[in-house]
C-alpha cells in the first residue's frame, strides 16, 4: 500500500505493478489535477526513470549564468537541464501506473496506522463521503511529502523544512530560452534567487527561503527591480535531507519504507527533490521486490545527499565577498566539470572539482575550521585562495 500520489509514490507505484505486485496507492487530492508547478531537474530524470518523459518537457536548458554581487559565470552544460511541469509528470506516472495495473485511489487522506496480525490496518477517510475507511497490508510506502504522516506516526519525529517560492512571470522579448540564471545573494536568502526559462517569454523565478523570513516581501522586491510581473505563485514547503532518521522499519510485522519528501531525500544545495524522490522510490521498489535491501539500495543516494549536506553547510556560511571569490574561482576547467556532471553525480564531481581547482580546499576550510583556529590560519587560507582567484 502507498501513501502519497505525486512523483515518488506514482513511481513506485508503477515499478511495483509493473513487476505484478498488487498496488493500492491513496492520495488525499486528485492525483490526475495537481496543481501545476515548474520544475528543473537533470538529465539523470530520464537515466532514474528509464525513459524520457516527453510529455512533461516544457523546456531543455543548455546554459547556467551565476550571479554573485560582482561577479559572475556561466556553466554549460554537456546534457542539457529539463524543465518539467510537475502536473503533467504526475498524470503520466499515474497513467502509467494505471496500465500496470496499480488501483489508485485519488480523495482518500491517511489518518493513521496501528499494529495488526500480519501488518498494520490503515485507516483512512474517504474526503467526499466523509468516511472512514480501513485497509490492512503487510508493506506501507509513505510517499505523502514534506510533512508525512506516515513519517510522524512510524519514526515519532518531523523532518526539517524550507519555505520555496516562486512566481511564474512573462520575460522581456529577446531573452535565451535555453539559459537558467542563479543569482546568490546571501544578506536576504543562504540558498539563492533563480529565473528558469519555460520558453522565450515565460518563465519561473523563484527563491528558497529560510524558516522564519520573508521570503515573499524579498521575491516581491527581487521581481521589482527587473520589472517582472507575477502571473501565478506556486510555494511550498520542502524536506530537507538530514543523516537521520533511517527511512525505513518495521512495525508489528509491515515493512514500512519512506520515499521522497517524506523521508527528506531533496538535494539541500538546491532543494531540489524530484529526481533524489524517484531514486529513492525506486530503491523502495526494488526492496520490495526482493532484488536488494533497501538501507543498502539506498547507499549511492544518501552517499549523494549527504556531500550535498557537507556542500550546504560550506554555503551558509558565505557572505556577499565569499561568493564573489568562489565565482572568481570557478575557471575554465571547473566550469567545464560543472557542466558535464549534474548535481545528481556530486560524488562523481567532487573530488574532480578539488583536483582542477584546489584552492576550492582552501576555501572550504577556513569557513569549516572551528571558532578556536588561530586567526593567522584562518588569514593564510583566505590567502591561499584569493592567489587562485587572480
Ligand atoms: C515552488 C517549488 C519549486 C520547486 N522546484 C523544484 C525544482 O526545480 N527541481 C526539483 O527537483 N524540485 C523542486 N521542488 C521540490 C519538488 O517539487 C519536491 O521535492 C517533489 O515534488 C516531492 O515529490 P514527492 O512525491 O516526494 O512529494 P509531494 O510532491 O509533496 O507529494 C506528496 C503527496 O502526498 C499526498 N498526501 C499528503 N498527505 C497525505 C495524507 N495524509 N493522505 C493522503 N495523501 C497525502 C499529497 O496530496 C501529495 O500528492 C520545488 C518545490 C516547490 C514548492
């Protein structure tokens, strides 16, 4: 049984019937109506889901600009970036469920669990008939996003959030359709402002948020001083990834698997969720299956998610002039290994990128290095990096 119809749950839905496995997913909205929602994910969407999902490509990008106070670069990429309208990939991974012959279960809302011979009943309440309704199962996939109940009721424990918000705007005429743009500005956000095109004149601009901040009055002000106009908002809170909990366990006698944003597999560089989501619903899958385990499925991913937590914490702790020399740092060599590996292959970029461009190790430390670091360390590494920026 899953819980959770949006990008992860449907996956796994469909891998699960794909391979016979009776499937009954629920989800509290119409899985086939979710609101719309413009997404950016690498080429690994298709290498993850094991086939391209045409239908829901708005856009392909082929070039990054970023943008610090006073500076800038530009990565271009080898595979280009997809955008993806996130309304048009869930009703193609419903489809597809649905054909594999998953019963999906749109209006139902998860309440609650509790131990049973043989698993765990689940109850949930059908919205339009306002009725609660029991199932029991033996393997619970919780895939109800950024704050799973699934997740509350299995680990006691809620994940970490951030506030993500974006405006879809018209561009100014004569603007690339192929170049996303990046703009760091860490004195309002410690993530950063993005603008992705859909096509010459739409586009999403966007920003990623701290708890507690007014992520709308700085995306108002960053929309008013390029003159862009809001046509729609689309904002949510997203998981973030952290070392722990485990997402997965057992309780009576049902595996239960978290997947997605329910067990905070989101890339916290980007916050992005969608491609880390699938992954993890497919080491879920394959689990289930019986093709593997799913703690050592999930190894590559977490082995992923968790240098992008070591890159995060590095990031919040820059200022304004530690961005301007981390672009200074960013030469030919790191550009061109920026471009030819997404940010679903940090593992397979990190060490790469110290080799081309080792002052990176540099500048990394000396915002790593604890508060008790002599200040003349702290100055010989601010050094050290600045010579490579020259
Ligand atoms: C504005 C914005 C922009 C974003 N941009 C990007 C991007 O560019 N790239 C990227 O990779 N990611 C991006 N993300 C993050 C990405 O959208 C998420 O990581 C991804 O959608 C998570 O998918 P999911 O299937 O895990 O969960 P969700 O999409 O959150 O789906 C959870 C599902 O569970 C259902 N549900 C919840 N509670 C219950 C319940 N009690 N009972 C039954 N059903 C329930 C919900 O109805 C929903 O269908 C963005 C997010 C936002 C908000």
């Amino acid at each position: 049984m899953i819980i959770g119809g949006s990008a992860a749950g449907l996956f796994a839905a469909y891998l699960l019937a794909c391979d016979g496995v009776r499937v009954r997913l629920f989800d509290a909205n119409d899985v086939l109506r979710t609101s719309p929602r413009t997404l950016i994910a690498t080429s690994q969407l298709t290498e993850v889901l094991g086939f391209f999902p045409s239908e829901a490509i708005v856009n392909r990008i082929n070039r990054i600009d970023l943008f610090s106070p006073h500076r800038s670069a530009t990565i271009p990429m080898t595979e280009p970036d997809l955008v993806v309208e996130r309304a048009a990939i869930v009703r193609l991974l419903a489809e597809k469920a649905i054909q594999a012959g998953a019963e999906i279960r749109s209006g139902y809302k998860f309440l609650n669990f509790a131990p049973a011979v043989g698993g765990v009943t689940v109850k949930v309440r059908n919205v339009k008939l306002d009725l609660i309704e029991e199932f029991k199962t033996a393997t619970l996939i919780g895939a109800d996003g950024a704050f799973s109940r699934v997740a509350k009721i299995a680990e006691r424990n809620s994940r970490a959030t951030v506030p993500i918000l974006q405006a879809i705007v018209r561009l100014p005429s004569g603007r690339e359709a192929d170049t996303a743009q990046v703009w760091f500005d860490p004195e309002t956000t410690p993530y950063f402002y993005w603008l992705i095109p859909e096509s010459h004149d739409r586009g999403a601009v966007g920003l990623i948020a701290e708890e507690g901040c007014d992520a709308k009055e700085n995306l108002e002000r960053f929309l008013a001083c390029r003159r862009l106009e809001p046509i729609e908002i689309q904002a949510a809170k997203i998981s973030v990834y952290a070392h722990t909990p485990r997402p997965w366990g057992r309780v009576s006698d049902c595996d239960i698997y978290l997947v997605g944003d329910a067990a905070g597999q989101v890339k916290v560089t980007t916050v992005g969720g969608l491609v880390s989501g699938l992954w993890g619903a497919k080491a879920a899958a394959k689990a289930i299956l019986g093709q593997g385990n799913y703690g050592k499925e999930l190894g590559p991913l977490r082995r992923e998610l968790g240098l992008h937590l070591l890159m995060r914490s590095v990031l919040n702790r820059l200022s304004s002039a530690d961005y301007d020399r981390l672009l200074e740092l960013l030469d030919g060599k790191t550009t061109h290994l920026l471009g030819r590996y997404t940010r679903d292959e940090l593992a397979k970029m990190f060490l790469r990128l110290l080799v081309a461009q080792p002052r990176l190790v540099s500048f990394a430390a000396r915002l790593l290095l604890p508060r008790g670091v002599p200040g003349r360390v702290k100055r010989f590494l601010r050094r050290t990096a600045d010579v490579g920026a020259q």
